[in-house]
C-alpha cells in the first residue's frame, strides 16, 4: 500500500533488507560497534562480505540515535546507513532516539544525492522496541522528514503480520 506524501512515495513490503537490488541506500539495524551480528545486521555484513566490516570500525562506536554512512561493498546498493536504535527499557527517552535514527538517516540520504532508501524496523528484533509503536514512530519521522531528491521510501519487514501493520498506518496517513 503506496503512500504519497509531497513528492516522496512511501512503500511497504516483505522481504530482506539485503536483497533490495533497486534502491540507493538501505539501512542497517547496527550495534554499537558496527559488527556483524544477528538479524539485520547479520543479513547486511553477510551479503557485504569483509569489507564492510573493515570500513565500519574506524567509525565504531556509535551512540543511540546515530547514524554513519559506508559503501555498500558487494550489496547491490551505493550506500549503507548504519543506525543505533535505543534498547527498550534502557536507552531512553526511546521514542526521540529511534525517531533521531530515521532523522539522521535521512539527513545522511540528502547529503548524498540518495534518491530511493529501504529501512528495516529498527529497534523492534533483539532491541525489544513493540513493533507498532516503532512503526508509528518509524511512519511519523519519515512523512515529517522526507524530501526530494529523495523519491521513495521502503519499509521493509520480515514478517506479513509486520507489513501488514505498516500497510495500515500508512494507510491511514493524509495524501500530500
Ligand atoms: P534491533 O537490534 O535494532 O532490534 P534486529 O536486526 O534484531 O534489530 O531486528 C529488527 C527488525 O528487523 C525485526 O523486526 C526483525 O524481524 C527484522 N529483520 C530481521 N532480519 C531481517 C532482514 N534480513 N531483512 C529485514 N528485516 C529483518
């Protein structure tokens, strides 16, 4: 379910935030040290291969509510944006860091002449965030936020429950 919002499409869809061939920038759910780990940040460093990892360190650690900008190295994307979601219950105030994560994301897209990016659900997997409030914020700062060049914005989420939370929340988002 597209939403259009000014001149920027918002999408959502199921799949895997490594295998989003036809977008400039996809964000990875990071750890503070930019490490491959599990879910997102495991999927992204595997189908990256080393040089990711190589390239991150000198940019670790990050702090909650940050977000750096590497290549993509053998993602079929131009850029990753690594962002530090809050962990539920611990990094607080939770709501203004994630929305600072999709913020900087998108400030760092602008600096780069990005035209299309796909962000993961940040912070709802091992960070614990519950999914529909994540997806509210999530929603909300990007619709705030989001401007040309940039074209299109894609959710992407693992699960069709997931998506289908998504499709109703954009849903019921006002046409610009
Ligand atoms: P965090 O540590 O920020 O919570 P996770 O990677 O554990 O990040 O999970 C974030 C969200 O991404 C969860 O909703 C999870 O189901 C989903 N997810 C896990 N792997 C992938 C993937 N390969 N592509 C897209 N979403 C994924």
């Amino acid at each position: 379910m597209p939403a259009q919002f000014e001149d920027v499409r918002l999408e959502c869809l199921v799949g895997d935030i490594a295998r989003q061939p036809d977008i400039d920038a996809v964000v990875n759910a990071a750890n503070a040290a930019l490490q491959p780990g599990a879910g997102v940040a495991g999927a992204i460093h595997r189908a990256a291969g080393p040089g990711l990892e190589q390239e991150c360190r000198p940019l670790a650690p990050i702090r909650p509510g940050q977000a750096v900008i590497t290549g993509a190295h053998n993602l079929p994307n131009r850029f990753v944006i690594h962002c530090l979601g809050p962990v539920y219950g611990v990094d607080r105030p939770e709501a203004e860091l994630l929305a600072s994560c999709y913020r900087e994301a998108l400030r760092l897209a602008r600096r780069h002449g990005v035209r299309s990016i796909a962000f993961p659900a940040l912070s709802t997997g091992v960070f614990g965030y519950p999914f529909e409030a994540a997806a509210r914020v999530a929603i909300a700062t990007v619709s705030a936020e989001a401007a040309p060049p940039l074209a299109l914005v894609r959710f992407v989420l693992f699960r069709p429950a997931d998506r289908d939370v998504y499709a109703r929340l954009l849903g019921d988002l006002p046409r610009g």
